[in-house]
C-alpha cells in the first residue's frame, strides 16, 4: 500500500479521507466531529438535522401548522435550529483537529434559507459545504460569502463544465474540491441521467481523468477531487493514489461510516448491514424527488415495486383496445381497460388489493384500503420538504404546487427517513446504502458483529483495509 500523504482541504493539510454526508441526520455532528479529531473530513447532514432542548433531549420534528404552507416553515425552522446545534457539536468533538463540512442537497425544502441560517449561525464552525441533488449553481456565491469552501457533487465531467461555465468561475477561490460521485454505486440519490444506462455501470476512472482533465482546463489542477461513491478499502484504489494523470484526489465513505460507535443509527440498523449480501442494494426510482437511488431491497421497497406490478392503464371512454369496463371507487366510476388488464385487476380485487388510486400517467394502481389510507393521509401531512415532490405535489413557488396530481407510486421521504433514523424499524422503512454494504458480512474487520470506534476506522483505512 502505498503511503497516504495529506492534501490541503478547506485550507489545511488532512488525511485524504472524508466522511460522506448522509441525510436526514444520519452523520451527525458526534460522527463527524470524530472524523476531524482524526485528521480527516468529517460532514454532518445539513438535511433536517436533529435538534436538543436544554436538558439535551431530542426535539422530535412534529408540525403543528394548519396548512402545508405553515408546516413548511416548521420544517426550515427545525433545519436550521438542527444544523447550528449539530455544526457546534462537531465543532466542540473535532479539538481544532481535520475539518468540518456540511452536506446539504440543493433539492431539498428551501435550500438557500437553511444555508443562510446555518452558516450565520454557526460562523467559524464550518469549513466546507458539500452539496449535490440538482445544480447546485448559487451555493457558491452562498458559500463564499460567509468565507466558506464549497464542494459541488457531480457525476460527469459535464455537470461540472454547466456548473463552472455559470456561476463558479466566479468564485474559485471557494471551490475547496469537486466530489465526483459515481452514479452506479454510491448510496442515496444518484446522479444518473437519461443518456446513461442504470443496467451498464460504468468504470469510474476514465470519467474521473475526464474530469481532471476538464478541471485543468480551468486552471484548477491542484484543486482536489474527492472519490465517492463504491469505495471501501484503499487497496483497491491503489493506482488513483499520487496519480499525476489524476492529480490530488481523496476518497470519501459513505456507507462504512454507519458502522462505527459514533454512528446515530440504531443498533437494528447497525446489526442489519452485517447480513447484508451481494444485490441486497436495489438501485430504483421510486423517490420522490424522481431521482434514481440506492437502497436495501427490504419490505419497504417490496411493497413499493408491489404497487407499480398492480398497476394498468386506463381511459375514461373505450378507445382502442381499452374497451373492458372496469369500476373504480366507492362510487363505482367507470373506467376503460384492455380485457387482459381487466383480468389482472379482478385478480388483484379478489386478493383485497380493492383500492384504485390514479397515478399522473392514466393509470390506475391497485392497493390495499390500510395502504390507500396511508398514502393518503401522508400526502394531507405533507410539510414541503423537497423543493418539489411527485408524491405530494408540493412545490415551493407561489401556488406551492407543481400542478400536477401526485403520484401514489411513490411515498413520504420525510416520514421513512425520520422514522428509520429514530427507531429500530428497519424492514418497512427506507434503508439507502452503497452498493457495497454486502461487504460488512465478509470484511474480517466486522468479525463476530465488531463495531470500531471512528478513529479505528480511520487507522484502518490508512492501512489499505
């Protein structure tokens, strides 16, 4: 293994390994505080962040308001209340040591607020924002004015070619690094677009040389580039390191921070990832933010395929083949089928899946009443938490809609990833995770259910292991 030499980010020599930034509190300021205390990158989610009262027990988000409008502004208040508390704590755990970023996806509700709150709040105790879902153009300019590092996530060289061409060769003196997160096998949302295939993955170099290239265009050839995304031990990754064709790059985790001591998740959880096997990590597109993600292949996402496998086209008047009556409702409205899906409906019907909910594509989906009850009553709660959501509709412009009917194909993120997050739930919640995580069973590391502390983590992975 070759020796791991520090490179400069967010202005000061670090390890090059960095903590990837998961959502919805699940790297926290306890873990990421560790992570810089250990010479590293450390980032906790800036993504509806947990918050404490005085006596130091958490705040469960529970929204009040009337209206989606008015639960929209609980929910920027919990984040940026979350996100102070959690930058202070990491802050306090790192004893001056690595650096402290924040990771905030530029879909979620309200982005620019929560960065604005945050960062204000939270001055010197920040070092760097990392930041993806979408485009993230303004999060320089945002970044730079409170002297801080920003980090776009891409998955292309030519996301990064849109990104700098308007808005970040303005501020390059702020662009700490470019994280390039590989579409195929990086948890969470994926950058994955209508011209790449989700069935061929492919290789991450040639994409990341295309990159630096691209980069060195620009002048930015000592800028770092942070590797995220299929990555769990450096011995695999041994020809990127002091890679003249690569330039400065570091490796960030994502997946093997979950298990470790600091770790906010549950034991459940943590005991989960160490059964996981190879394919147990579904790469989908049921989220609502119509993205593609990754996630455990659980009962969550069973039901989830379960609802598009009951699903059928229909039309209001017979056209076509679809000439098969078919009654949808409590009041037996009549709708269209072809015979063929009319036989499959009447099956679903008599196995008690007897709700027919109306998807924006003129189909119908059948499910159970407990699941119609569900979908409906999560779409009502619907507190805005994406800049727009297909499962709900909302959107966060001047009629707070998208204007389109939302889609009961898909669910409440909010709702599953708190409740996983906050509970030992972890078959009927949505569990993201690389496409890796099969590897905590094998990994000599884990034996007999071991669980490191982060610094142990660390050593080890400067080890090539």
């Amino acid at each position: 293994m070759k020796p791991l030499n520090p490179i400069v980010v967010s202005g000061v020599e670090v390890l090059p390994l960095v903590e990837g930034g998961k959502g919805i509190s699940i790297s926290n300021g306890e873990s990421s505080g560790a992570w810089a205390a250990s010479g590293a990158v450390g980032t906790f989610s800036g993504v509806n962040a947990d918050s404490y009262n005085e006596a130091g027990e958490l705040i469960p988000q529970v929204y009040f308001g009337r209206t989606r409008r008015e639960r929209h502004e609980e929910l920027v208040a919990y984040a940026i209340d979350g996100g102070i508390q959690q930058a202070r704590v990491a802050y306090e755990r790192s004893n001056g040591q690595g650096r402290v970023h924040m990771n905030v996806l530029w879909e979620m509700a309200a982005a620019e607020r929560v960065l604005h709150g945050v960062l204000e709040g939270a001055r010197g105790m920040i070092h760097g924002v990392t930041c993806g879902a979408g485009m993230p153009y303004r999060i320089a300019e945002i970044s730079a004015s409170y002297g801080v590092y920003y980090y776009p996530i891409v998955s292309s060289a030519r996301a990064f070619r849109a990104l700098w061409k308007r808005a970040y060769h303005k501020f390059c003196d702020w662009l700490g690094g470019v994280v390039y997160e590989d579409p195929w096998l990086a948890g969470g949302h994926n950058g994955l677009t209508n011209s790449e295939d989700p069935e061929r993955p492919e290789p991450a170099y040639p994409r990341v040389r295309e990159l630096r290239t691209l980069m060195s265009e620009f002048g930015l050839h000592q800028t770092p580039i942070f590797m995220a995304g299929g990555v769990w031990r450096l011995h695999d990754w041994a020809d990127w390191i002091d890679n003249p064709e690569l330039g400065p790059v570091a490796f960030q985790f994502g997946t093997r921070p979950l298990l470790t001591r600091e770790s906010p998740i549950s034991d459940a959880w943590k005991r989960r990832l160490l059964t996981l096997q190879e394919g147990d990590v579904l790469l989908n597109r049921f989220s609502p933010t119509g993205f593609y993600s990754s996630a455990v292949h659980n009962d969550f996402l069973k039901e989830l395929q379960q609802r598009s496998e009951h699903q059928v086209a229909y039309t209001v008047e017979p056209i076509g083949e679809h000439v098969a009556p078919f009654n949808v409702g409590a009041r037996g409205r009549l709708v269209y089928l072809t015979s063929h899906d009319r036989d499959s409906a009447r099956r679903w019907v008599a196995d008690g899946f007897t709700e027919a909910l109306r998807t924006p594509d003129s189909t119908l989906i059948l499910v159970t009443p407990a699941k119609a009850l569900e979908i409906h009553t999560d779409q009502i709660n619907c507190m805005g938490c994406l800049s727009a959501c297909q499962f709900s509709n909302w959107a966060q412009n001047e009629n707070a809609t998208t204007g389109k009917k939302a889609d009961p194909r898909s669910y409440c993120i909010q709702k599953t990833l708190q409740a996983i997050r906050h509970s030992d739930d972890v078959e009927f919640q949505l569990m993201f995770a690389g496409h890796n995580a099969y590897r905590f069973a094998s990994d000599p590391f884990y034996a007999n259910g071991y669980v490191p502390s982060v610094k142990e983590l660390v050593d080890r992975l400067q080890t090539g292991d």
